[in-house]
C-alpha cells in the first residue's frame, strides 16, 4: 500500500493523548498498591458501570467471548440445547454457544444488520434454551419483539452488547434490555482498555452470585472451592482504566453520533447509510455502509486516504468452523448480500470534522 | 446458593501490611519507567492484540526452555485447560493428578469435561508415580503432574509410565519456570508444559497471564487456533475455539521481568538454602528431601512444622507473612463432592496439607528478615 493514509480507520493513540494524566495515574496507583488481581479499584468501576447501565450487577472478566461464555456455562447450557444467534456476527457470538457443549442456531439478519425477530421464532425448536441477540455496529437488536418470542417459549436472553455500551433502546441502555448481557472492552471498542477485557450485566442475583464464582476458580474464598470454575478476570489495571474511560464514554458517543450524522447526510444519495429509529440511539461502533461496487469504492477510498474494514466479509455460516452444522450458501440471503456489500467507514471520537469531510468527499467523488 | 462477595484474596494484601511479605510487588513496581514508556509505545501503534511484544516474549520464553514453541495465553488455568482441548481431552476422559495443588489444575481438568482422578502426593509434595499406576484405566487419556513449588516431578518414571501406556503429559509448570530436572527445562517435561505469570509467580506479569510450552508443531498450531478464536487469519475461522490471549502490554511486562528471571531465581535458591540451612537444627521443622539432580526454583518455600497452625498465627502476629498452601487439598473440597472421595483417601497429601508452611523467600528479602523469621521460629519452639 503506497498510499498515504490520511484518515486511518483507527487511531487509539489520539484518545490516549487526551487523559494521559489520568491514566498514569492509574497505572501507579494501582502499580504501587501491588495489588493486581481483582481487589477495590475492579469493584469501583464495577459497581459505576452498572449504575450507568442501569442493573444490580456488573462484573468484569477477561474478554468479551468470556462474558456470554460465562453466563451459558453459568446457566447449565450444554450438549443437546440450541442457542439462536444472528449469522452476521463477529465468530465469537457463535463459539461461545459451541464451547459450552451446544449447537448453534443461525438466523439471518435484517436491514440493520441485526437479527431479524421473525426468523428467530421461526428457528426455535423444544431443544432451544437461549437467544443470543447481537447489537451489531452499535446498534440495540429488535429487543421487544425478541424479549416477547423469549417470553413466549420461556427462553434466556443474553444480549451480545460486546459492540455497544452506551447504546439506549426505548430508553435504557443495551445491557439491560435481556435478563443478562455480555461487554466487550477490547482495546477498539467504543469504552476499549489496553488488553483484553469484557463485563457481565445482569440483575439476576443468584446469576451473578454463580458467576462470581466461575470467573475466579469457583472460589467462596482463600481456602474453599464451591465449583470448578474457570479464570476469567478483568485485570486490576485495566478495570482502573475503563472507570477513566467510564466519565467519558457519554461524551464520546454523542461525538460518534454526530459523526454518523454527517456522514449519512452526505452519503444518503450515494450509497445506502444506516438509519437512526426514533426509540433508539446507536452508538455507531461500525459506521456501515452499503453499495454493489463495494470493492471498488474501497480500492477508491484507500487511494485518496481513507483506510476500511468489512465486518464481516464472511459469514460465520460460511465460515470453515461451522461446516459440521450443515449450513449452505444461499441459506442467509441478507446476510450473504451484505457481506459482498458493506463497507465500514472511519469512526471515532477523535476524528476531526475536516477528515469526516475529506471521507465524505472521497466517497462522492467515486460515484 | 450463597452470595460471593469480590473477597480480596489473602495473597493479594496490600503491601505494606506485613514488614516480611510474600507480596514483592511494591518493590517490584519502583521500576517501572521503561515499561510505561513501552506501553505507551504499544498504544501509540495500536499493537494491543498478540502484537509483536507477544511474539517476542514467545520467542525468548521458547529458547530459555529449549523448546520449538511458546504460545501466550490468558492465565495459567487457561494454559491447562487449552492444552487439554488441543489433546482432544473431553467428556468420558480421565486426567491424573494429584490432590495437592492449586484448584487451577482440577478446574481445567473438570471444564475441559473430563474426570480428574487423584493419585497421592509424596513427602516431596509432588505426585508419587507409583499411584499414578494404580489409577490407570482404559479411559485414562492424560497425566497432570504439577511440579509443586518450583520442584519438578519424578518425571522419569512418570514418562515411562506414560509412554507404556499411551497417555499424554501435561505438565502443571505454574510454579517451575526455570526448574531443571536432570539437565532438561521444564518447558520440556512433558507433551506440553502450563506456565503462570500471576503477579505473584517467579517470572509474573501485572495481571493475568500464562505460556504454554511444546515441542509439537501440530499441537502448537492447534493452539494458537484455540487461544484466538479459531482465527487463521482475520476473517477466516477454522475450528470453533475460545479467547485467551497474552495481552501485549502484558508481555512488555514479561520480557522485562524475563531479563531479569536468573537473578530472581538465583534469589529465590540461595534465600531457601539460607532457610534450609537455618531450620534443619529445629527439631519440630521436616524439611523435604532435596536432589541433586533436579533445580528446584521456590516458587514457595515451604516445609513441615509441629502446631502449623500456632506457627502461622505467631509468625502473621510478628509481621511475617507466614502461609499456608493450601489448607484443603482438592479431594475434600465441596466442589469435589462427585467424586464422592473422604478424609483418609489421601494420606500423605493430607498429612502435607495439615503440616506445611509457606515463608517468604522472594528476591526482595533480605538476610536481616530471614534471620528475624528464623528467630521467631526459635522462640516458638523455646
């Protein structure tokens, strides 16, 4: 690639420049505590991120894969249940359902790129235990009409938010919105730690109570193992740097959102933009943009400076992992299409108006 | 089902608690400028999952083992239980062990859906091969031995019986970075070596973390598919697998401290010795068998006392972080309750588990506190 990016796709160093104070200052305090396995500053940034989400219980684990996995393994999900997930997806929404011993359930998504509630009460069977519905790009999934398929066949919901913390639907905040939900606090994601991280929601008190245990070895305490658990803790460090993070995550949303404005303004008439509803707010993780002359446009924006993604140019039905559940092309139309058209365009808080604009040029001079 | 409260694990206090401590990591943290300056480095390039500092930590940590590859992973529980995974270890499999370990060890073993069967530990601590023998059956797939403390196993006699009966060793080495068992690492004591960097472990991180050790290039593929979502690539996934990766600013940590892990191990030998040499004139102190063939790290220094538990309380009143690891030995923990075992199944793990104590012997000790430890001995046993 000789081209020079002008507008990279992200750009971390940026936000990191912003509260360099308040993030050194973390790491030695929490350097200097010699504390580094769970103890107060986890339990302080635990208990503010459930209070922004709006639930009993957060509780931090080491990845966002972990999360959902945890509150399956935690739910005695297993060999001989389903689970139904969206198939445009990042992979982990589906493995997590396959390493707890259960089969995936795919179901193909709509114009918003989440799963479409109609096919999923279509896709459930006596065998069914959970939906996992996946707010893709930022954006909350159909939840009434899941929570209410959920409600009408006795199902879990377990919310896939790895993409969006801060999103509101009717409301509350995506997180909420099921009976327990898996974060995702990768360093790229919208409230993104230096590591590996991911937070449990839920007000479910024996939940929570269980997966306490299962994240830390099944200990009750020092001497005494109740379950053989797992290890799956949020790092002491980076639970410091997500509360930072935590005070500004509103702020940097609303930034996104104003992002997206301009770039669906710019581009209604070029390409198709995704479309805020009047109950919800998208926090815009992915900026996702449609066209049949995908790989040409990119090809185009790159040559003018602008760096992009496809999420996600395979399926997880088509992908080699899945093979074992017998699904073929042509199974998931939408999702099938989208692959071969998505484009996801540069968004994050630090991006300056000039270079949204220079995207939003770029894109339009293609066409 | 009771509510668990984020208990702040004893071996997680404050530093500052105790003037003797097993927690190093205040002093440890006083050097930290060149891996903030690194981690900001990371951030900067955006280099945050399994970047270069990982491979690189991979590497070095390979070649101090004298193995063909290093895989980073989450935590050394994780590094346990993917190792099983990537033997094809699942429901209806049995896995040997011993009861005298860290819960880690059976909960990977438990997870991966198999069944954990307990052969007795020795006076050593480490698991006795002659009852790994007895506990062999046509569902036997693997062999844990955990090289308790910094102490590898008998790992001969182990590989024999293995090897006569097809079954896989996967080294439980949580405690053993750079042991040595008749000239080999023990990296290389086994089918596949688990290692922790706890932030408490002699070659630790400042947070969670592990490495898994293998001269197997399919087993090490297989692996890296597992730790990072069965990925070969950035769209394409293989095989369904998991998450657990070494975070890169982790491993700017690790190879800071790997520079370092001669000196914090030589620490660790020559500050046991001292206590060794110490205590051996104490008649109600057991010291175990020391070898001359094996390199034992002290990962914990521990030994056998009359009235451990008086000890303990006399030494924590005194300012010494004196412990015990562990009080419970696994076949009598409530989650162990399935396997229906009871008081008396495992006499010596049990006798161990009654009479052991751990002193502190990290690199930051000094002789002046060892020999204040000593006195205190002294004094109890008048």
């Amino acid at each position: 690639m000789a081209e020079k990016i002008v507008v990279p796709f992200v750009d971390l160093a940026r936000q990191f420049r912003g509260i360099e104070a308040e993030l050194t200052q973390a790491f030695l305090d929490v350097g200097r505590s010699g504390g580094y396995i769970m103890g107060a500053r986890l339990e302080s940034f635990e208990r503010k991120a459930a209070e922004f989400i709006g639930v009993r219980h957060a509780l931090g684990v080491a990845d966002g894969s972990d999360a959902l996995f945890l509150v399956l393994k935690a739910l005695d999900i297993g060999p001989g249940d389903e689970v139904i997930t969206a198939t445009n997806s990042f992979i982990a929404s589906a493995w997590v359902i396959a390493a707890v011993g259960a089969t995936p359930v795919l179901v193909d998504v709509a114009e918003d790129f989440n799963i479409d509630p109609r096919l999923v009460e279509a896709a459930v069977t006596p065998r069914t235990k959970a939906i996992i519905p996946v707010h893709l790009t930022g954006r909350a999934a159909p939840m009434d009409e899941i929570n209410a398929i959920a409600q009408k066949h006795g199902l879990f919901v377990l919310e896939d938010a790895a993409q969006a913390i801060g999103a509101r639907y009717r409301g509350k905040r995506t997180g909420a919105l099921g009976h327990a939900a898996g974060f995702s606090l990768h360093p790229l994601k919208n409230l993104g730690v230096y590591g590996d991280g991911g937070l449990i929601t839920t007000d479910d008190d024996a939940l929570a109570a269980k997966l306490r245990l299962l994240r830390n070895h099944g200990l009750r305490n020092r001497d005494e193992c109740e379950i053989w658990g797992f290890n799956s803790r949020l790092d002491t460090m980076q639970a410091a740097f997500a509360e930072i993070k935590l005070g500004y995550l509103d702020g940097w949303n609303t930034r996104c959102r104003k992002i997206a404005n301009i770039y669906a303004t710019g581009l209604a008439d070029c390409v198709q933009v995704p479309v805020d509803q009047a109950w919800e707010e998208c926090v815009y993780h992915n900026f996702v943009i449609r066209t049949e002359r995908r790989d040409a446009l990119m090809t185009h924006l790159l040559e003018n400076g602008v760096d992009t993604r496809v999420h996600y140019p395979i399926p997880i039905h088509l992908q080699d992992a899945a093979k074992h559940l017998g699904y073929k092309l042509g199974d998931f139309p939408n999702a099938e299409r989208y692959a071969k058209t998505m484009i996801s365009l540069p968004i994050y808080p630090e991006l300056s108006d000039a270079e949204v604009n220079h995207v939003v040029a770029a894109v339009r001079s293609f066409f | 089902m009771t509510t668990i409260q984020n208990f702040l694990p004893e071996q997680y206090r404050q530093t500052g608690a105790l003037e003797i401590n097993h927690n190093y990591l205040h002093d440890q943290f006083a050097d930290h400028d060149e891996i903030w300056l690194k981690i900001r480095e990371v951030v900067r390039r955006g280099d945050f999952t399994l970047g270069s500092e990982v491979d690189l930590v991979e590497k070095e940590f390979a070649a101090i083992n004298g193995v063909k590859h290093a895989i980073g992973v989450g935590s050394g529980t994780d590094a346990l239980f993917l190792s099983l995974k990537a033997l094809g270890i699942d429901k209806g499999d049995e896995v040997i062990t011993t009861p005298y370990t860290f819960y880690a060890t059976i909960g990977a073993i438990v997870t991966a859906g198999a069944t954990p069967v307990f052969a007795d530990a020795r006076d050593d601590y480490n698991i006795d091969p002659a009852e790994i023998e007895k506990k062999i059956t046509p569902r036997t797939k693997a062999i844990m031995p955990v090289h308790w403390s910094g102490k590898p196993c008998d790992m001969e006699t182990i590989e024999a019986i293995a090897k006569k009966h097809g079954l896989a060793i996967v080294s439980d080495a949580c405690h053993a970075i750079k042991a040595t068992y008749k000239g080999r690492q023990a990296g290389e004591l086994g089918t596949i070596s688990c290692f922790s960097f706890h932030p408490l472990k002699n070659l630790n991180v400042w947070g969670d973390g592990g490495i898994i050790a293998t001269n197997s290039d399919e087993l090490a593929d297989k692996l890296r598919l597992l730790r990072n979502h069965g990925l070969a690539g950035r769209d394409e996934c293989r095989i369904f697998a998991y998450n657990s990766r070494l975070d890169t600013v982790q491993a700017v940590v690790a190879r800071h401290m790997l520079a370092k892990i001669e000196h914090i191990t030589a620490s660790r030998i020559a500050n046991s010795n001292y206590f060794d040499e110490a205590l051996r004139s104490i008649p109600q102190i057991t010291i175990p068998a020391r070898e001359n063939d094996v390199k034992q790290v002290y990962h914990l220094y521990m030994v056998r006392c009359e009235r451990r538990d008086d000890l303990q309380k006399y030494l924590v009143e005194n300012n010494v972080d004196a412990k015990v690891h562990y009080p419970v030995p696994m076949h009598l923990q409530p989650a162990a309750a399935f396997l229906g075992h009871k008081l008396g199944d495992f006499p010596v793990t049990e006798a161990i588990a009654a009479s052991a104590l751990s002193l502190p012997v990290h690199e930051f000790i000094t002789r002046e506190q060892q020999d204040r430890v000593i006195q205190l001995i002294k004094a109890f046993y008048g």
